[in-house]
C-alpha cells in the first residue's frame, strides 16, 4: 500500500469539502488487517477534525497516544507528536487548562530528544503561547485591544 499517496488523496478529499468521502474511503482503504491501528485512527482524527467533529477526534486522538505509547513507549517522539495534536485540538475546544500538561509533555519530550531543540522546539514554543494567549483572552486575563504574550 502507498501510504503516501493514500495520506495525499485523502488530504486532497478533505481540503474539497468531501468529508464523508474520505471517511468512507478510510474504511474502504484503511481498514485492511495489514495497515497499523495507530494509521488508521490517524486517518479518523484528521476527518473527524475537519468534519468539526472536535470531541469525536479528541477521543480518537487520546486512543492515539495510548497506542503509540505502547507501541513506542512513554518518551518516544511520535508520542509527542500526537500529544501536540491532542493539546491543539483541547485548544480548539476551548479546554486550554486541559492542554497545558499535554503541553508540557510534549516540551519534555522533544527537549530530551533533540538537545539543542531545533524547529520542534520553536514549533511547540508558538503552539503553546498560542493556548496561553487564547487562555489569557477566554477568562479575560488579556483584553481584546492588549498585545499578546510573546514566546519569548
């Protein structure tokens, strides 16, 4: 299987509005006994997201990380990978406290697995002033006219 090619022709569903599409062809395509549980609950947190189905794809994301912790164990770099997602998608539905410890994670792991940092670093680093700043203007710590918090 082309995992690529299937990755890009689902994007391609998902940017045309066709949601269900690429859900049905998920299913179709990715629901061969060959192809990983961790790819296929990828490819259901990406339609069930772009179909606004936030709470379904932050459940879906959650099984994510279980998996790839089992799969990788606890500090591995996928497992940060998705708990950034699952931070994002907290974000999204305004459950920014949530976020901040999957966050936090997150940093831990990167930091530990790239010394220097690198772009994941900078990458996390603007994820998590935007939380902050969202957080900030949600319960009014930040007025609408304010600059936002930095990253610095």
């Amino acid at each position: 299987m082309d995992i690529k090619g299937t990755m890009a022709s689902l994007n391609k569903l998902m940017e045309e509005g066709l949601i269900d599409e690429a859900m049905a062809q998920c299913d179709k395509i990715l629901g061969g006994e060959n192809v990983p549980d961790g790819l296929q609950i990828l490819a259901l947190v990406r339609a069930q997201h772009a179909k606004g189905d936030l709470a379904g794809a932050e459940q879906s994301c959650r099984k994510e990380v279980e998996l790839l912790e089992k799969m990788f164990g606890r500090d591995h770099p996928h497992v940060a990978m998705d708990l950034h997602n699952l931070s994002m998608l907290l974000g999204e539905e305004g459950k920014h406290e949530e976020a901040i410890p999957y966050s936090q994670r997150e940093l831990d792991i990167v930091t530990a697995n790239t010394p220097e940092g690198g772009t994941h670093l900078t990458g996390f680093k603007n994820a998590l002033t935007k939380t902050f700043n969202d957080y900030a203007r949600k319960n009014k710590l930040l007025k609408e006219n304010e600059d936002s918090l930095s990253g610095e």
